[in-house]
C-alpha cells in the first residue's frame, strides 16, 4: 500500500544523513534518525537505498541501475518487485519523492 | 563514609524507616526508595537483602519508589493483602500479607522494566566473571534463572537473573544483584546445588505457585558498580525429556532476537540500536534446547571457553 | 569449476530465490520492535480468554455488578425489577459498588411505579452488556506501553475491568479467564 | 503541595533542597505527566543522581517526539496533491512549530482537524494509506456514533505502525453546550514552514488548549494542561496579547478561556492571565473555579485528600478498583466493540 500518490517520473530520493546502516553477512540493519525506527533490508532494498542515495532517480533509472549493480536481469527481479520494493521504503520513510521532499 | 548494609541495621528501626517511606536500598545500577507497613517485608529483607547496602533515612532521590502496601485503608482490616506500588499505573494484584516479599520483587521489577530508561534492558539473566559476561535470554520457564544459578556456582558473578543492562555508550552489562527468583521444581534443584542456607524460604501457594530467593552473595553485591564486556549469548529453551542440542546464530539472527526481548529498544533509539550492534559483534550466540540443567552446562561450559571466558 | 565460482553460485541462487520470495509477496523491508503496543512481546500478556459461554453483565449506576446468562428486556428504555431482581438471584457472580468503571454505568437514572410492590415497577437505573459464547478477549490489548489499562466502553472491555476487580478479590476464584488476568496482573518478577 | 510543587515545575520556585521532598516532587511530575518538563526545569541545579533520574523523562519525550515526526512525514505523504491541507493539533503542532510548550512533552497520539466539507476525503486517503478505523471502534454503530455525535471521526490505528491517529472537523461535538464558532480557526490557520500540513494561529492554540482542558469535560491532565497553557501564553507577543481577548469573544470560548486564565492567575501568579481574565469579566463561577484548583490539587473529596497530604507519604496512589475508572477517563472516547477485527461497513 503506497504512502501517498506517485508516478512513474517521480524521483525517489534517500537521505544518507538520516540513517545509520550497519551490514552482517547479507542483511542490513537501518537505523532511521528522524523516525527513530530500525529496519530490515535484504541485498535488493539495501541497493535501492544506496542507489537513491548516491544518484536520486526515477523507478525506471533506479531499476536499471540496480540491477546492473546486482547483475540481475528482469527475469530475476521484475519490476514489479521492484516497484512494490521501491514503495515498501517509502512507506517506512527510507525513501520519498523529490518533489515531495522540496516540498 | 562505609556503606551500611541491612545486617548491621537494628529490625525496628528499619521497620520504622519502612513505616515513614525512608528506607533506601542501595543496590548496583538502581537505587530504591522502599515504603511499607509490612513487618514480612522486614523479615525478608534480613534474610535475603542482608548483604545490601541500606540507609534508615533518604540520602538521595532514588531510581524506583515502591511502596509495598494494603491495596486501601478499609481492605488492611477487612482482609490483610499487599500491592506493589511503583508510584506510576501498572496492573498489579494484591497479594496475602503473608507474600509481600513477592509483591516488593515484582514492583521492582515492574519499575526496572517500565520505567528506567538508562541502560538497553534486556528480559535476560546475566553473569560474568573477570574474562567477561554472559547474557541468557529467554522467557518464563526457559530455565533462565537456574542457569543463571549454576554459572554462579561456577565462580561467576550474579548480574541479574531477570534483566541484562546494557550501557548505551559501550558493549558492556551493568550489574543489579537482586536475589534470584526461583518457581516450582527448580527450587529444590537450586537447593541441593547451593546448599538450603542460600535459599529462602518458599512462598507457598501464590499466583505464581510456590516460590523462593537464591540470595546474592556478597562477593556480588561488593562488585555491584563492576560492569563485564558481553562474549557469550544464550538463548535457552526447557523440554522435558529431551536430549540437549545447540545451534550457533548469525549477527543478524541474533540481533532481530535481542530486538524482541528489550523491554525498551524502541524507546532508546539510535543509542539502543548502536549498543546492542556493537554488544553483537563482540559476542557469540547460541540458541540451546536441553531437558537436563548439567547437560546444559557442559555445552556453555565449551561455549565459554570458545568466547574466550 | 573452481570452488570460488561455485560458491558465487550458490549465492546468486540464494539470492534469486529471495527474490522468488518477494515477487511472491514476502516483505523487502521488516521493521523491527514495532509491535501492537509499541513495546517488548511479554508472553504473559499474550494469553487469551475463551468465553465458555453467552455471558451478560447488568451494571448499575453505583457500578456494581451482576454477571450471569439471564435474560432481561428493555422496555421503554427501562427493565422491570422483577426481572432486574430475578437476574441478580441467579447471577454466578457479583461485584461490589465502584466495581465498574464509570463509562460503564447508566447515564441517567429514573424509577417510576415505585413502592406498589406489584412488580411491574421499572427502572433504568441499569445498564446490560452482552458477550457472546466462545468470544474472545485478549486482556493484553488493553494495557498500553506504560503498563496502564486502556479500556474502551464496550463489553469486552468491562469484562476485563471486571476480571481485575476479580483478580483482586478472589484471584482462586472459577472467573472464566482468571488464570490469564492474574497472569497478566502479575507479569515480570 | 500540588499548587507548590506545580509552581516549581513551571520554574516559578526552585527545586526544593530536601531529599523527601525532591522524591515526592519526582513523584508527582511522574504521575501528571510533566516529568520531561521537569527535566527542563531542573536542568543541572540539581544533583547527578536526579539529572539521571530525570533523564528518563527526557527519553520518553524525544520518543514520542520521533514517533511523532515520523507520523506528520507519513501523513504529508498521504495528503500530498490532495488538496487537503490537515491542520496539525494540540501536542503535534506543538512539537512540529518548536515551541517551548512541545518541549519534554510526551505524546502519545497525533490530532488533525479537517474542514467538515473534506471529512470523506480525508477518511478515502487515509485508508488508502495504511490508517484503519481502531478495532475498538470498528463496529457500525460506533462508527455511526462517531459520525452523528462527535466531532472527529472514530480513531484511526495505522495498520503497521500501530499508532494512533485523531481527525477531528471540529474542536468540540455539535452537542457540547458550549457554542463554538469553528471557521475562524480554519480562516487563520497557517501553513507549517516546509509541510503540506497547516498549524493553527498562535492565539487559536491558547484558545483550543482551553477549550480541550476546560470544555471537553474532563479537565484529565490538569498539571500538564494548566503549564501548556502558560508557555503557550508567554509565547504571544504583546500584539497577539492583546488580540486575544478579541478573538476569544468572536469564537465564543470565553468560558474555557475565563477558567484558564483563573487558574493561571491563581495558582502561576501569571500578571498576563490575569488582566485576560479582567477583559473577559472575570470566571463564570468561582465554584466552578474551585473545582478546578481541587482537581489541580488531585483531590477527589477534599477532606480525604487533606487527610492524605499529611501522611507526608506518596499516599496520592488509589487502590485499584478506583485506579481503573480512573485510568478510562482518557479511554471514554475509544468507544468500543468487540475486540475482534470487524469488516468496516462500506463507505458510500
């Protein structure tokens, strides 16, 4: 269930500075600063994270350059995964659109 | 100026220090202001807090307030009872007279676990010896404080046997020597592996069935202010009948599992999430399933020695 | 193949299959320690009290109660004393005045035909609360973080108050759910 | 004791130097729900072992504050290109404008006011984000309650997060006695600088602290309710001060308002309370007035509660059968249900 309303240009950003990301073995613990909650993310929405971080961008942008940091192809991850990964961040806060943000 | 402990206070004059709500007991990581009209509170206090630290009139603010008392007026005529009163809203039952010692064991621990916010608590027994310490985490009947127990006789000190203090600014547990907390069969097990002059008398018939205190040593309360680096973490699970197996757990595993037994992780936030990442990386896990407390010990035994302990 | 691909392997397998998984619908992102009350699961406030039976309880505007299985009619917004009289006779339980919480009691009060002993006098001095056979209550809803009962107005809710109030007078007592409210009452230590 | 001790908290008299006395000062800060505040006012004039005590109040406040923060994000996010701007209340607004009020204040749940035109919307958002009407209220009839008698729909509870969400559309039910013009308080609602969501104007949140404290009934939190209202107060800039009484009068809350300036006169000596009380005509009832510094004083009957106070103990504790109606109070609204998860009715 997404958190508010976005589209297909929407730009998902990650803000580095509200988290602290502590990683064992391939699992990701994230603490959010501003919420004050602690997360769970596995290799997939670790990536998105750093990839929205590092680079904001659209679900399209952000998608393909997970999946070339994971040398995944659309049939491991399909974009509907994907999305319902991107939306599962902004519902905790993790993510949120750019425009949103500038808001 | 030396610290005074209950055994060399004169009965009445705590009973009246009690009577007036001065008694301070001074013990480790918190501190209490103890308030009560019962004279089986001062029977038990002799007994098994006689080795504690004790003022007849209030020396400083404390970390808990509890005033062990009749749950009203008109009910100390009518039925004698006590209640736990922690000085905030907790649910609690008047219990007979005669189990005011109960009543003052679950208001303290009401207060460590709802209220005090200084260390990550962990609903978890807790030792350590000079090597460092040992965090047993696991619920009601998991065995915990006969664990707790046996490791004490293994030349551990007693931290606690129902709560793991974790200090928020580095991996290391905080001692609160209260006595252990005994429930049915493991009464007669702590006993014959103690010897009976260590274990209070039994509380008969309380909500809980029948219980009794394996009183702190001294040795533990002088270290009370010691706080142990954590190298071992257990979490136990009692069977009867069932041959003892163990499984060594991931960081991550064992941090989601420590997650669910503080009492106040979310409160603490960004500290509580550092401090037990950090208490994790220095310590190994293990989840044990036994149905026999030696067979138990000797696998934490290997572990321990593993851990460097 | 080396054993250094074979192990790279083995990981990409893992991981594809936790994608499985998450196309599957299993979640990408967990929160952790965000339980219903916002605290710790403590495993004695989880028990949960099958009601063995229908149970109604009259409350009235002292906030004594009568729990039993009778039946009572309203008529007019009031219930005649003989019936009110013929529950309480048969009631398996009662409680003491201030016994239930205010929200529960009758708002307003008035009592007509009084004094003709006739029986048909009325009174709606009375509240009635219905719970139906096998509900079931989790006392452990109603406590909140800070260890405080948290009750609503409804039915469940003054079953529990009434528990407590049980616990407290008689914590042996054959209170369907006594064992799980004294557990809870008791929890820690 | 009450008065004085509600007096040292709102850091009109020092910390007092004897122990007992700071024990019972814990104590009572602990059970009105100050003791954040307290922490604040303490500050380090007191000794180690109390500034950690203290601290643990601290704690609680900056949890709630983040829960809190994070609820406000998850809301803007709901409400974003709606064209619904929610205005942020009460303990919410307070913490998202910084003020003096907000600080050591716990709480526990957020409260927004819709205009009554945008109620439906809201609710179609809501749901659609994630917020589900409280089991406790699930059931048509509360919902049907809610909808006819009260001014502010059932409570929310957010599916995964748990917590608790008001949205009221109005400051008091239509069938309060008390006859409240509600538009002026959307008319000068303000935007929240960097939110989609608004905050009311800084007299507005006097006025609605009044009204809530004085006007909804219960008066449940008097030590807390009575120091909001005088940081909010010492908040407004002369100007504003002046305003007030005005804006009072047109809004129609000049009896909540008359009893909160009372109190604040008699028991914080504030001088500015008490010429707003001389502008508005002075209370009501001084009966009533009373009433209110009795419940300040935590008293139930005045007689037992004399008796209590010189037990010199911390005696203020009820026995439990009288704790618990007690403890509903803040509940009554919760009208309930059954406790299972029940199929929301359908909305048109």
């Amino acid at each position: 269930m997404a958190v508010g309303p976005y589209t297909s240009q929407t730009i998902w950003i990650a803000e580095a500075d509200d988290f602290v990301i502590r990683q064992f073995e391939d699992v990701y613990f994230v603490f959010c600063k501003s919420a004050g909650t602690t997360h769970l993310l596995n290799f997939l929405t670790a990536s998105i994270v750093k990839n929205a971080v590092d680079k904001p961008g659209n679900m399209k942008d952000l998608y393909d350059r997970v999946l070339n940091d994971l040398e995944l192809d659309a049939e491991d991850c399909p974009s509907e995964l994907f999305e319902s990964s991107v939306v599962q961040l902004d519902e905790v806060g993790l993510l949120k659109p750019k425009e949103y943000s500038n808001a | 100026m030396p610290e005074t402990l209950i055994s060399d206070l004169n009965r009445a004059d705590v009973f009246s220090s009690l009577k007036e709500g001065q008694f301070e007991l001074i013990l480790g990581a918190f501190s209490a202001r103890l308030a009560s009209q019962s004279p089986e509170l001062v029977d038990f206090l002799f007994d098994v807090y006689r080795d504690v630290p004790a003022n007849l009139e209030l020396q400083e603010v404390t970390d808990i307030a509890l005033n062990v008392r009749p749950p009203n007026v008109f009910r100390k005529y009518l039925r004698p009872q006590v209640i736990p009163d922690p000085g905030f809203k907790v649910p609690a039952v008047p219990l007979p007279k005669k189990m005011a010692p109960l009543s003052l064991e679950m208001g303290m621990n009401l207060s460590v676990a709802l209220k005090c916010c200084r260390f990550l608590t962990f609903h978890a027994g807790a030792v350590a010896n000079e090597n460092g310490g040992v965090l047993i985490s696991g619920a009601s009947g998991s065995g915990k404080s006969t664990l707790t127990t046996a490791l004490m006789q293994e030349g551990y000190r007693l931290f606690s046997d129902e709560f793991g203090l974790l200090s928020l600014d580095k991996a290391e547990i905080n001692p609160y020597p209260r006595p252990v907390s005994l429930k049915g069969n493991s009464i007669s097990v702590v006993r014959d592996m103690v010897g009976a002059e260590w274990v209070s008398k039994s509380i008969m018939n309380t909500p809980k069935g029948e219980i009794a205190y394996r009183r702190a040593r001294r040795s533990d309360i002088e270290q009370a202010n010691v706080p142990a680096p954590v190298k071992l973490i257990l979490f136990p699970s009692f069977a009867e009948n069932i041959s003892p197996r163990a499984k060594k757990l991931t960081k991550a595993e064992t941090i989601m599992r420590l997650i669910e037994s503080a009492t106040n992780y979310k409160l603490l936030g960004e500290a509580a999430y550092k401090a037990l990442t950090d208490m994790v990386v220095g310590a190994e896990a293990y989840d044990i399933t036994y149905g026999d407390t030696e067979e138990c010990m000797q696998m934490v035994r290997d572990f321990a020695g593993e851990a460097g302990l | 193949m080396s054993s250094t691909e074979d192990s790279k392997t083995k990981f990409r397998d893992q991981r594809r299959q936790l994608l499985r998984l998450g196309a599957a619908g299993m979640p990408m992102v967990l929160t952790l320690g965000a339980g219903a009350s916002g605290g710790p699961l403590i495993s004695q406030l989880q028990c949960v009290i099958t009601l063995p039976g229908s149970i109604r309880i009259l409350v009235d505007d002292d906030g004594a109660a009568w729990v039993g299985n009778g039946n009572l009619k309203k008529k007019k917004g009031k219930y005649k004393s003989k019936d009110i009289n013929n529950f309480k006779d048969n009631a398996d339980f009662s409680f003491p005045s201030s016994s239930a919480p205010s929200q529960f009691r009758p708002g307003s009060c008035s009592g007509d035909g009084d004094g003709d002993g006739d029986g048909d006098s009325s009174s709606s001095c009375y509240e009635l609360y219905s719970l139906d056979a096998y509900q079931l209550i989790t006392p452990g809803d109603y406590v909140d973080v800070n260890g405080s009962w948290n009750l609503g107005s409804d039915a469940a809710s003054l079953y529990v108050a009434l528990s407590a109030r049980q616990a407290d007078l008689s914590p042996n007592s054959s209170w369907p759910g006594i064992s799980c409210i004294v557990s809870i009452l008791n929890y820690l230590g | 004791m009450s008065r004085y001790f509600t007096r040292v908290i709102a850091g009109l008299e020092p910390i007092p130097e004897n122990v007992t006395e700071r024990a019972l000062l814990l104590e009572f800060a602990d059970v009105n729900h100050v003791f954040g505040r307290l922490a604040l006012v303490a500050g380090d004039m007191v000794s180690e072992k109390m500034q950690s005590v203290l601290e643990n109040g601290v704690t609680r406040a900056a949890y709630d504050h983040h829960m809190l923060h994070n609820e406000k994000e998850r809301l803007e996010r709901a409400f974003v290109g709606s064209g619904i701007q929610p205005i942020l209340l009460k303990g919410g607004a307070y913490v998202a404008l910084g003020l003096e009020a907000a600080k050591g204040r716990r709480v526990s749940d957020l409260d927004i006011l819709v205009p009554e035109q945008n109620v439906k919307e809201a609710e179609e958002i809501l749901l659609a984000a994630g917020w589900n009407f409280d089991e406790s209220a699930a059931e048509e009839y509360d919902q049907n309650y809610y909808r006819k008698h009260m001014h502010e729909l059932p409570p929310f509870r957010h599916s995964a997060r748990f917590t608790i969400l008001d949205v009221h559309h109005r400051l008091l039910p239509p069938t309060s006695r008390l006859n409240i013009n509600n538009k002026p308080f959307f008319e000068a609602a303000m935007p929240l600088v960097g939110s989609f969501l608004k905050v009311l104007s800084p007299q507005d949140l006097i006025i609605h602290s009044a009204i809530h404290a004085f006007a909804d009934g219960t008066f449940e939190t008097p030590v807390r309710s009575l120091i909001e209202l005088n940081l909010l107060l010492n908040d407004l800039n002369p100007d504003e001060g002046l305003a007030l009484v005005e804006r009072i009068k047109m809004i129609g809350a000049e009896k909540p308002c008359a009893y909160a300036f009372g109190l604040l006169a008699k028991v914080l000596d504030s001088e500015r309370a008490d010429v707003l009380l001389k502008e508005l005509g002075g209370v009501p009832s001084q009966t009533v007035l009373d009433w209110f510094v009795d419940r300040l004083n935590g008293n139930q009957t005045r007689k037992s509660t004399k008796a209590m106070l010189y037990l010199r103990s911390h005696l203020l504790r009820m026995p439990l059968y009288k704790l618990l109606p007690h403890l509903v109070v803040k509940a009554f609204k919760r009208i309930g249900a059954k406790p299972h998860p029940v199929r929301l009715p359908e909305i048109q």
